[in-house]
C-alpha cells in the first residue's frame, strides 16, 4: 500500500477518533497527517522529510487553534437571557403577587416598570432591558 494513502487513512481515523473522545487536539494531528498524505502523494520524499513535513503541518494547525481562541466572540450576546427580548412587545398583565407581570408571546415574565412610569393591565409596553429573570419595561403609550 503507498505511504501517501497510509497517512491519509491514518488522519481520516484520528478524526473519527475526534469524534468519540472528548478535547480538540486529535483534530489537528488528523488533519497534519492528511495534509502529510497528501504530500506524500505529490512529492514521494525521503523519510525524514515526511518527518519534518508532518511536524510543519501539525505546528501549523496548533498556532491556529492558538489564533483562533484569542479572538475575541464577535457576537457576545448570543445565547443571553436578553437577547431575544430586549425590544420586543408586551402586554402588562394582572400582578398575582407584588410584582407586575408581562407577557410576550405565550410566556409571562416578572417585570419592573422603568422609573417614573406608570402601567396599567392590558397596557402595551416595551423591554428595555432584562435583570436576571424580570423584565425591566416601559409603557408604550403616554
């Protein structure tokens, strides 16, 4: 069997193996094996080139996994509590307690009304903002 297809077939198995055991540092071996491969198949070189090649390729893939952690998350509110409901719209419904109600959709929220606003049930008002689990709110009317 040619070496080229070897070490490709031995990438393709790390990679599966990625997929069952738990970390990332297999998906960057697999893959300078396969990139190793390859280079096995077009340039047919002496061992210790193969050697050195897998080395570049495996360095390669870590200082982008290196790269990559350090940027920053282009997108920071994603998946926060506030992300779906800052600005939506709701309707003020009967506080069963202390604390006024809103509901958005089919849920009700606990909610706080913005400073110096008054609201009554039934009332539309917007999120303004969110403080754990209550909605901080504003009527849309004057």
């Amino acid at each position: 069997m040619d070496p080229g297809l070897i070490w490709v077939l031995a990438g393709l198995l790390l990679l599966g193996a990625e997929l069952a055991l738990p970390g990332i540092f297999l998906l960057w071996v697999g893959l300078a094996a396969i990139g190793t491969g390859l280079f096995v198949l077009l340039a047919a070189p002496l061992f210790w080139e193969t050697a050195i090649a897998f080395l570049v390729f495996l360095a390669a893939g870590i200082g982008a996994a290196v790269s990559l952690k350090r940027k920053p998350r282009a997108l920071p509110s994603l998946n926060t509590p506030d992300s779906g409901l800052v600005g939506r719209h709701g309707v003020l419904v009967a506080a069963e307690g202390p604390q006024p109600r809103v509901r958005i959709g089919d849920s009700d929220w606990p909610a706080r009304l913005t400073r110096h606003a008054a609201a009554h049930p039934g009332e539309e008002v917007r999120v303004e903002a969110v403080d754990g689990t209550t909605l901080v709110v504003r009527p849309l009317a004057p």
